[in-house]
C-alpha cells in the first residue's frame, strides 16, 4: 500500500497555537451498484413486456391467417344419398278410398375438411301427377362426431289417388308412380380447431334431391325405388 502524501492533509490551529495536519475527511461512496440494479431491473421488465407483445402479434396473424385460409379455401359439400323409399298401399279390397303410406332413408356424408354440420328440418315432399299428395318433416340434428349419418323421413297415412295423370282409376292398371322432392337447408363450418372463434365465417347449406320417383304396384300394394341410390344436389355459400 503506498504512503500516504501530506500534501492532501489539512493544516488546523491546535489550542496551544500551534499547527497541526489532520486527514482529509472521507466522502460516503457513491452506490454505483444500486442504480446498476435498478437498471437492470427497469431493462428485465421492457424485455418481458416486449416479448409478450411480440407473442400477442404472432397470435394474432395466425388468427388472421387462419381466417383468411378458410375464406380462400372451399369446403367441400357433404356426400346426401336417398338409400331407401319404401310405400305400401292399404284397403286395397275395401270399398273406401286406398290409404297409402311409406318411408324414405337419407345417408348424410360429412366432408374431411368440415369440423362440424347443422342440419335443419328435412322436408320431404310427395307428389303424384305433380300434385302435392304429402309431406314428411324430419327433426333437426347436428353431425359432429360421426361421419355418416341415417335419417328417416316418415309419410303419415294418406288417401291414395284415384286415377293416374291421364284419368284412368288406378284400380285398373298394374302400378302407379308417386315423385318426391327432398329439401333441408342448414350449416358447415370449416375444419378450424377454434370455430367458436369463427363462427361468423359459417356457410348456409342447402339440400335438394329433385323428381325422384317411386313405383307402386297394385297387385302387392308395395312400391320401392328403382335403380341405385340417388345423389342429391348440395350447395354451400355465405350467409
């Protein structure tokens, strides 16, 4: 340690007159350390806050992106199939009017890229010589879980036609044909993990199976449809 210079001690008067040299007085340190921290400390907390706001930035594109990739993307209609329709004829020896009534079965196929299907009540209209005969009405439902699903539209008993389009009785030919149209209107969402968030970018659907047909013979009073199964026609847009 080296000596200490008398040039930096402080000459006082002692009580006798004479001189004396006393040390300098020490000054308290500065607390370069304290504001170190404090700085430290203040640059920690904008870090965080910039970090969290970066996150918040990038969840929030992704969000948008997400949007933007189910507006740009098209979802594909579900696969509406008529599987079964199925009429028989009652009093057929009876001196009253035939009472005809029957079923029909639809196979809903829910696309790979849709999270979720609403569909509304499925109305099923019946017609003979394109006149309205009767109407089945099948309860709302949604297809969330299963990919393919049975629904059952049920024909209450209805007085069957007299005669055929060109006015002879029905009694007197071999079968008869009954046409119906199916139509249901609902909604798809598109395949976004989060579709509460997005629930405004829904789509309306419509369902429509036009002139299919149905043929009845009187001999057995049974009618079935003809041929492979029917498609019907889907058509999704906004709304």
């Amino acid at each position: 340690m080296p000596a200490p210079s008398w040039s930096n001690y402080i000459p006082v008067e002692t009580s006798t007159g004479g001189q004396t040299s006393l040390p300098p007085s020490r000054l308290p340190p500065r607390r370069h350390n304290s504001n170190k921290e404090d700085v430290q400390g203040i640059c920690q907390k904008l870090f965080i806050v910039f970090m969290m706001l970066t996150l918040l930035v990038c969840l929030v594109r992704l969000s948008i992106d997400n949007i933007k990739k189910a507006e740009r993307e098209p979802v594909t209609n579900p696969n509406v199939q008529l599987k079964s329709a199925t009429f028989s004829l009652f009093n057929l020896s009876s001196s009253s009017s035939p009472i005809i009534e029957g079923e029909i079965g639809l196979n809903f196929t829910k696309p790979q890229n849709c999270t979720i299907l609403f569909y509304d009540h499925i109305v099923v209209s019946l017609f003979h010589a394109e006149k309205p005969l009767s109407i089945a009405i099948s309860e709302p439902f949604f297809q969330n879980e299963s990919n393919h699903t049975m629904v059952k539209a049920i024909f209450p008993p209805t007085n069957a036609p007299h005669r055929d389009p060109k006015g002879m009785p029905n009694s007197s030919l071999t079968s008869f044909e009954l046409s119906f149209d199916v139509n249901a209107k609902g909604r798809l969402w598109p395949n976004i993990k989060r579709r509460e968030d997005f629930i405004e970018y829904s789509r309306q659907m419509y369902v429509r199976c036009p002139n299919l047909k149905v043929r009845i013979l009187m001999k057995t009073g049974v009618g079935m449809m003809e041929g492979e199964p029917a498609e019907c026609k889907v058509e999704n847009f906004y709304g």
